[in-house]
C-alpha cells in the first residue's frame, strides 16, 4: 500500500466555516476511500481531469464542492480519483514549491472523510451563487472565496487572511484579489489613484453623445442636439486616455469615445476631467434643487424658471470659446457642430431659451 508522507506535523489554517484546523500524523491509507472536496476545483479537461496543487484559476472543468471521490492512487507526487459525476478520472499533481506544505496537509485540508456542504448559515446570497459557478465577484466574504476557488498558491501568499490574496490565471497570469476586512473590493491590479485609468467614474453634470458605428461619440464642446442622455452621476469605467480624447464604458458595456477640444473648452483634458467627473462615488445633488428641477435634469433638458446650477447639471457647460463667462447674463451652447442656441439668464434663473 502507498502511503502518504509520514509523520508531518501540520497546523494549517482553514475555512473559518467552523475554521476546523489539521495536524498530527497522516499516516492514514487512502487508496479505495471515499472522500468529499471541501470547496470547489477546477481542472483542465482532456483524457484525464488534470490540476496542479498551485490551483490555477479560470480552467474549463468545474469539480463542485461536496462532490464525492473515491481515491484510486496516492503517492507523494499525485492522487487520483474517480467520481459517479464524470466519465474520467481526475489527477491532482503536487507542486510542493508552489503549495509550501507537504502533500498530506494539502489532502487534508482540500478533502473530508464526511459529506460536505455548502453552510446554510453565514453566506450572502452573492456567496452563494458564486460558490455555484466557482467564480470571484466583488462583495463576496473571503470565506466564500475560499469556497468558490480554493487556496491560492502560498509561494505568493503569507497569510490566507491578508488584505490581498494572488491566485494564479494559467501559468504566467496572476490575478489579486483586494479586500476590506473579509470583503472583496476589487478583482485585478487595482487603478492609479493618481490616474483616470481603470477606475469607476461619475460624471457631475448632463451630457449628450451620438450612437455612431459601434459605439457612442460626445464632444468637450457639448451638442445640444446629440441623440443620447447621459445623466449626472450615471457610472461609467474609464478606460483610455489619449492627448485629445479619452474612453469610457457605458453601464449597458458600450464604447463611448469622448473627443477634447482645447480651443473650444480653454481649459487642460486635466482641468475637464476633473469638471466633469468624479473618482470612485457619486456625487450628491444639491438639496437646493427643486422637484422639478430634478425631473428636468433626469431627462436632460431645460426651461426657465431652472437655477443656473440645475442648467449645468442638467446640460452641462457651454464652450468657453463662446462665453467670457460662465455666470453673465447670456450663454451660448453649441446645438450641433455649427448651430448655436443662446440661453438668457436674469440673475441665477433661465429666463427663455433663444
């Protein structure tokens, strides 16, 4: 009989779904048992199902927690193992430099001798589905990780309760999973705080862009005109900057191109960034704003009686190639690309649109 590796003194820290810890010997024999995983795996898909100890991430083949095993072959390189669910066996190979505890530990802590199932009782339902589909989402608990896709490789980890956890995406790719307490907050290398790139933004005010080929197209000089409103505080990804354009995702997943003119707007890309959006949250809108006036800036347009600040909220900010100002008695918007539409102001109220 094969055995596994005798006498290592284990003390692994696990699922803290009653966060039961493995130590002592491991000198049980294995071959012909029944066992059942403790959380979900994946393997490659072939002849065999086929995974490594280092538990890459994202392979086709998903083994769901609590799926019963029958182990045929154990030795301190491999097991193999055989389930009523699949028409092939399933091989597990041990890469004792990735997985930094001896085989049996890993065993140990990867297969139970008793039925397992998914708890009843402290998951989220987002927990839940994810679990089901062995996939990561943002919000998940780090228990339900855990559960979803395992343990990540420990040569890239010092503690499985660290604010950020890196798995493996195949053999070359890594993937950090960022959290706050035991909460995932994002997947990926997190944004530049100092960049535009990759983060979630909101834009402050109203704007309109036109629906052209496969994605959409607005201007730093605001056309009235264009097909497409986008309201404040509608969440976009950015997601490329250029010297006078940049790109955002729409929250329905399409392009939308966002062309800057600097002799139009007579500020930097910089400065227009930061006018008309915001990083990570939404803003509130003014407590000043009357009923209506939220209605009007919903749907993005405008009639007097509206406050100067529901206006820009509502459409945004004229060019300042055709205002002086942004607070004078007229402002001039572009309606398209060559027609104009002037905006009359009596103090801080719309007074007509010309």
């Amino acid at each position: 009989m094969k055995r596994i590796l005798n006498r290592a003194a284990l003390c692994l820290a696990v699922l803290s779904l009653g966060s039961v810890a493995f130590a002592g010997d491991l000198e049980d024999d294995w071959e012909g048992k029944k066992v059942y995983s403790r959380h979900n795996l994946r393997a490659d898909s072939g002849r065999s199902l086929v995974l490594t100890t280092t538990n890459a991430l994202g392979l086709e083949e998903l083994i769901p927690m609590g799926t019963e095993l029958t182990v045929e072959e154990v030795n301190d390189k491999l097991v193999k193992l055989q389930s009523p669910k699949f028409n092939k066996p399933i091989v597990i190979k041990y890469n004792a430099r990735h997985t930094k505890i001896p085989f049996g530990g890993y065993l140990k802590r990867t297969f139970s001798l008793e039925p397992v199932a998914v708890p009843t009782e402290g998951l989220s339902e987002l927990d839940r589905q994810q679990i089901a589909k062995g996939e990561l989402a943002v919000g998940m608990s780090r228990n339900a990780v855990l559960l979803a896709v395992g343990y990540p490789p420990a040569n890239l980890n010092n503690s499985f309760e660290a604010k950020e956890l890196v798995y493996m995406k195949g053999k070359i790719e890594r993937l950090p999973v960022l959290f706050e307490g035991d909460t995932v907050s994002f997947l990926g290398t997190p944004p530049d705080p100092d960049k535009w790139e990759g983060h979630k933004v909101y834009n402050k005010v109203g704007f309109r862009a036109d629906f052209k080929g496969d994605k959409h197209l607005a201007y730093s000089t605001n056309q009235l005109e264009l097909s497409k409103h986008f309201p404040p505080n509608t969440e976009f990804k950015f997601d490329d900057e250029g010297s006078q354009s940049f790109t955002l995702i729409t929250p329905e997943g399409t392009e939308l191109e966002f062309k800057f003119n600097p002799s139009h707007s007579k500020i930097s890309l910089a400065e227009f960034l930061d006018r008309t959006f915001s990083k990570g949250a939404p803003l509130e809108l003014p407590a000043t704003l009357t009923a209506r006036e939220k209605e009007l800036v919903a749907a993005g347009r405008i009639e007097p009686g509206m406050s100067r600040e529901a206006v820009f909220l509502s459409i945004g900010y004229p060019p300042a190639s055709k205002n002086n100002s942004f607070t004078g008695p007229n402002l001039i918007y572009m309606r398209t690309g060559f027609k104009s539409q002037t905006l009359a102001f009596e103090g801080d109220k719309l007074a007509s649109v010309e």
